[in-house]
C-alpha cells in the first residue's frame, strides 16, 4: 500500500468518525474530501470507502451502549429488558421510510446530486434551520426514550430520508426531525444512534454487494485501506459520541448551524473560482 493513499485513509477515517455523529454530514465532508485530494483508486472503490468505514461508527455504538441495546442481559431486571425490547421496536419503526423511500431514492440522487453546489446549499439551509429553531427553543415533551412513541419514532424516521441528498447529514436530519417533534437534544441524539446501526450496516452491505457484482474482488492494498479507515473512523467515533452527549447537555445545536453555514459559503467560493 502507498503511504499517501494510508494517509488519505486516516484522515477519512478521522473525518467519518467526527461528521458521522455531529449534525454537519458525513458524506459531504467525504465527498469534499476526496474532490480536493482525491484517492489514487478507482472511483467504484471510494464509493464503496466513504460507506463501509461507517462500519467503524456502528461498532462504536454498539461498543457505548451494548448493555442498554441488549435485551437479554443477565444482569438486567424484566422492566429493563422490556425496555429494550420496546427500544428495538422503535428502531425499527424508525427505519421504515428509509427502507420503503430512502434507499431507491438514494440510489437515483446519488448519481446527480453529489456535486459541490448540492452540498453547499444543504449545508447552509440546514444550518439555517438549526439557529431558527434553537432560537425558539420549546420546552421538550419527549425526555427519555421510554417517552417516545412509535408514531414520534417513525416520523423521526420519515426524517431520516432527507439525507439521501448529500450534505444533507443523516444525524443532522434526525436530530432536527426529533427536536421539532417535541425531543430533548439528548433523547433526539441518541435516538440518532441507535437508528443509524441497522441504517448504516445495511448501506454498507448494499455497497459491498453492488461492487462485488460490478467490479469484484478488493485487492489486497484496496482492503487494507478499507480497514485502515474503518479501524479509525472507530476509535474516532467513540470519542465524538461522547463528546456530543456531553456538549448538548448544556448548550444547544446553534454551533453546529454556524459551522454548516460557513462550510457551506466556503464551499462555493471555494469551487466557484476553480470553475
């Protein structure tokens, strides 16, 4: 494997492991990324890089809350288990519309709204969004997951198939989707998780599946990059999740709003003079 194209890995993996879980769009920060300092592989192969390191993000979910997610923990009372039972069902109602909507629609959006103009605008309008609504905070009728009802869940969900438009950001739409639906920052956020795990595990495996019949077999440097990024989007990942849940439970989503905005205006200065 070529140094240079590790190095590009890492730095993906680092910019997966910290976009993934912030609401500021993971693939949008990837697709930047690679526009700017693009990898020496095919482009078939980065489609499949930028979606299966998110392999990395589920396994540190699963990493922080496998006791609250597991259902049939031995040291977890009945109420408890019910509990996350209830939780998985909610899950799963979440992930609804993105099964029925989002993953045909992913697939036609992806083709043509992957260019920089897309992205920046996403960026700023949800980052308008987020300032309008913190700016107007309401007093959040939903304040522990066992408050959130399978309707809030799946309109949460129906949410979740904005961010089939790049630098839209799966979090950020869920997280806003939750928030006006009447969610604490922190119930909305970790909902957000836990509906990412069967979300991003299932796109991951998609990809592999469509690369394996069009293309095949990784080669042995192009799997080596796969784990490089997929090992440090991980290790990225857990610190970012703990990060988020300890910022929002004193301040509110208007930074991130600010961040998107100011990507967003640099991003179309940025490719408006090179075009």
């Amino acid at each position: 494997m070529d140094f240079i194209e590790i190095c590009k890995a890492v730095i993906l993996g680092i910019i997966q492991g910290i976009t993934e879980w912030l609401p500021i769009s993971s693939t949008g920060h990837l697709i930047l990324f690679d526009k700017i300092i693009p990898m020496a592989s095919s482009p078939e192969f980065f489609e499949v890089f930028k979606v299966v390191i998110q392999f990395g993000s589920i396994l540190a979910v699963v990493l922080l809350y496998f006791h609250k997610l597991n259902p049939f923990s031995s040291r977890k009372s009945e109420q408890a288990k019910r509990e996350a039972l209830a939780l998985w069902r909610k899950v799963i109602i979440g992930c609804v519309p993105i099964v029925i909507v989002g993953v045909p629609l992913d697939m036609i959006l992806e083709s043509y709204l992957s260019g920089e103009f897309v992205i920046a605008t996403t960026l700023i309008l949800y980052g308008i969004a987020f300032i309008v609504i913190e700016s107007r905070p309401k007093r959040p009728s939903v304040q522990s997951l066992d408050d959130l009802s399978d309707k809030t869940a799946f309109l949460i969900g129906c949410f979740q198939v904005l961010a089939a438009v790049p630098g839209t950001s799966r979090s950020g739409a869920t997280i806003l989707g939750a928030v006006l639906l009447g969610c604490s920052r922190y119930v909305a956020s970790e909902f957000s998780f836990f509906l990412a795990v069967p979300v991003m595990a299932g796109a991951s495996g998609l990809k592999l599946l469509k690369y394996f019949v069009k293309v095949g077999m990784f080669s042995f440097g192009e799997l080596g990059l796969l784990l490089i990024g997929t090992f440090v989007s991980f290790i990225v990942s857990v610190f970012a999740i703990r990060m988020l849940l300890t910022y929002i439970r004193k301040h509110d989503f208007k930074i991130f709003g600010v961040y998107r905005i100011v990507l967003g205006v640099i991003v179309l200065v940025y490719f408006g003079l090179l075009a």
